[in-house]
C-alpha cells in the first residue's frame, strides 16, 4: 500500500518535471528561470507556497466566523459538554495532510536527487575560490576570473574547491546554489538554453557568493554568460591565449587592468589602504612603484624578516636580498608571506601559479605606470586602446588557427 502509493507520487513528481521543463519570465516571487531545474524548482515553490496561503485563508474564515458565531450574548454564561471525538473528522485531518506532506517530500527528494546527480556527459568546468574571487578553469587550460562562460543547451558541471574559507556559489536565475569547502571538492551541475549575446557584455546572469561571513564575499559577483557552441568555442581558445597575444608594449595597459581586478578587493589605487596596502601614495609615500624603487616603504615581518631592518631598503639592491625591485614585488605576489609591509598580517594568498611571467611584467608596469590609470583601475588614454586592440586582434586571429586541444603549459586567466 505504501509502496504503491509512493510510486503513484513518484510519477505525478515526474511527470510535472516533465511539463514544467521550457525557462520561465521572471515575476513578482522569482527572477527569471534559465536553467533546465528551474522551472520544477519554481513549481515545488508555487505548490507550496499556494497550500500555505490556502489553509492561512481557511483557517482566518473559520477562525472569524467562529468568533462571530460563538460570541458572548449575554451576562449569563452556562457550559455544557461539547463532543470530545470525531473519527471521521480526525481522520480526515490526519490524511489529507500526511499526502500533502508525502507529496511535498517526494518533489523534494527528487528535485534534490536531480540536483546532485550531474550527468556523466556533463561539461566540467574547475571552480576555485579564494578571497576575494573565483576561478573558472577550462578543459582546455583557458581560465577566467571575471566571468563564467558556459555553452547553451549542454549540462555543465562545476567542480569546487576553495583555497581559503568557507565560500557557497549561487547563481539565481539558474536556481542553484552550493557551499564551496577548504579541503574538499563539491559539486553544482545545470544546464541552460537561454543564450546571451555573446556581443553584448550586458547581458547576462548574475553569480554570487552568498557565505556573508567575512570582509568581502558580498563582493565576489560575476557574470554568467550562455554562448551558442561555437562562440564558446571561440570564446575558450581566445580565453586560453589572451595573454600571449598582447604585444609587449601594450601587456601593462591591456593585460593590467584585467589582472588587477583579483588585487582590486585589497590593494586600492587612490591612497586608501583596504585589506592590503593602497598602491597609490599613501601614509606620506610615495606611489607603489616609486616606493619600491626608493626603498622607502616599511616592513615590519615575515619569514624572511631580519630584525632590526625596517626599511625595504635593507632588502632591495646590489648584493642584498633582492637584487632589483622587480624581484621584491615578483616575490611579493608568489611569496607574500616573506616580507609584511608594517601594519598588516601575511593575509594576501598567493598567486603562484595563476600568474605567469607576462602577466607579472603586466602588474608591475601597471604599477610603474600608475599615474595613467583611473582609481578604478581602467587606463585613462582611450586612443592608446584603440590602437593596441587592433594589434590585438591580428595576434589573435593567427593564435586561434594554431591553439591546441589541450591545455598550453601556464596558461593565466583573465
Ligand atoms: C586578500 C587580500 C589581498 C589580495 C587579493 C591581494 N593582496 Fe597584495 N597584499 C595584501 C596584504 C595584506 C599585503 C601586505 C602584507 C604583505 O606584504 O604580504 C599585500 C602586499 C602586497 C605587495 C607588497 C606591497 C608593498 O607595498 O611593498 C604587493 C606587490 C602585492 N601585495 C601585490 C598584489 C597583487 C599583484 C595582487 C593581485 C594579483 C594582490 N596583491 C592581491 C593583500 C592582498
Ligand atoms: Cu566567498
């Protein structure tokens, strides 16, 4: 009996999965449903949601009437017995509920179970998380750290890890959501076939991380964005190449400004210190370039730490720590528990291994020329752009001909 009742369950479940499964307009509750799941999400929401405005009504009407009905009339209150049992009515009351609540677990178990069982032929993607940031890593070695391109109408699947603490991916629109563990991988899958226009960097769908519990994880928003297999294709080798084909005299003003967004949430370019140390003139000194270079900043620990010598001076030239500025700033960014600028704790994480030789020269011409960039990190001469953009664009076209299948060793993301 049970059992069979189970399997009818099952079936309606399925069955509305089934109806419900083209995306959905967005509304007063929801935003839009562009995922696959979200529409039978959005149901078991609506299901529920609806028997709970249907018994809150039901019971206000018998709740009033009652009242009215049964009211004092007069001074004179006499008691008597009322009934004490009902089966038909406690039944009643017992069974309707108990199939609505099996019903209810049933849309639940199988939305979960659909939820955390990604298909085997699931694209997969490699998702790190670190504070402030996420990571998106390709199949073929293209990474991405300020946007998640994914191909329309195929399941994907994101792979997660975090390098830090506690993060949790949610993406609204797709209807799905998942804790990001130190130490351990955990799962998201979901497939969309509402495409973005891969011109149009307006349109797309928001990403979150939603574990409010630290400094700036309310600020580890990114776009999400659905190509046609093709434009993803294209989008994924540009992706895995986008450093190499950047001319050298333009790496520090076309690559830098897109690098410095995983510094942005730390190291801020107007003088304001943040989590990390402006680099802009701060505390009476000069800008982060010209500070290195005079050696004028101040360190005040670290694993290479000598007491007694505060200056960065002590560390940087002929014949002492680091022969050149170059080499104390390179060693900052793979290395940032070595030397600690007085005031702050080893809190920066490393970027071993996501930036590569080009992509430091690009940080550290940024920084020598940070008087040509905006606060914001955006580089002030637009002609400059211009130009370069189109040096750019022929680098690519002959990089996409011949970028393998696999990926290219050291490949850095945007
Ligand atoms: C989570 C915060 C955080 C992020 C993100 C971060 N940093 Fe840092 N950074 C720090 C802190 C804190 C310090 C000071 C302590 C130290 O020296 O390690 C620092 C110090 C530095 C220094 C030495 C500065 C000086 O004045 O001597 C450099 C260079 C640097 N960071 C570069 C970068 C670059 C490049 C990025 C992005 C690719 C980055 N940081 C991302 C927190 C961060
Ligand atoms: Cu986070």
């Amino acid at each position: 009996m049970i059992s069979s009742l189970c399997g009818m369950f099952e079936g309606v479940v399925l069955l509305l999965a089934e109806a419900g499964s083209e995306p959905t307009p967005s509304n007063f509750w929801m935003p839009e449903g562009a995922s696959k799941q979200a529409p039978f999400i959005d149901l078991s929401f609506y299901i529920i949601n609806w028997i709970n405005y249907f018994f809150f009504g039901l019971v206000t009407l018998v709740l009033v009437w009652f009242s009215f009905r049964y009211r004092q009339r007069s001074k004179h209150v006499e008691f008597s017995e009322g009934p004490v049992h009902n089966t038909t009515l406690e039944v009643t009351w017992t069974v309707i509920p108990t199939l609505i609540l099996i019903g209810i677990f049933f849309m639940g178990f199988i939305g979960y179970l659909d939820l955390r069982t990604p298909p085997k032929d699931a694209f997969k993607i490699n998702v790190t998380a670190q504070q402030w940031a996420w990571e998106f890593e390709y199949p073929n070695g293209a990474k991405s750290t300020s946007e998640l391109v994914i191909p329309a109408g195929r399941p994907v699947q994101l792979v997660m890890r975090s390098k830090d603490v506690l993060h949790s991916l949610y993406i609204p629109d797709f209807r799905v959501k998942q804790d990001v563990v130190p130490g351990r991988y955990t799962y998201l899958w979901f497939e969309s076939d509402v495409v973005t226009d891969p011109d149009d960097e307006s349109d797309f769908f928001w990403l979150f991380c939603t574990e409010y519990c630290g400094d700036s994880h309310w600020n580890m928003n990114v776009h999400v964005r659905v190509f046609p297999d093709e434009d993803f294709e294209e989008w994924t080798k540009e992706q895995a190449r986008w450093l190499d084909v950047i001319p050298e005299q333009d790496l520090y003003f076309m690559a830098g400004p897109k690098l410095y967004k995983r510094c942005v949430t730390c190291h801020s370019l107007d003088g304001i210190d943040g989590s990390g140390p402006s680099w802009g003139p701060r505390n009476g000194l000069p800008a982060i370039w010209d500070r290195v270079v005079k050696g004028e900043g101040e360190v005040s620990g670290g694993s290479k730490f000598i007491a007694g010598k505060n200056k960065l001076s002590d560390y940087i030239g002929d014949g002492k720590l680091y022969e050149t500025p170059e080499a104390y700033i390179r060693e900052s960014i793979y290395n940032p528990g070595a030397l600690l600028v007085a005031g702050y704790g080893n809190q920066m994480p490393t970027f071993q291994g996501q930036l590569n030789d080009r992509a430091i020269d690009a940080v550290i011409g940024m920084m020598k020329n940070i008087d040509q960039f905006n606060a914001d990190g955006s580089f002030k001469d637009q002609a400059m752009i211009e130009e370069a953009e189109a040096r750019i664009a022929e680098a690519k076209a002959a990089a996409i001909e011949s970028t393998p299948a696999e990926a290219p060793a050291g490949a850095v993301s945007e």
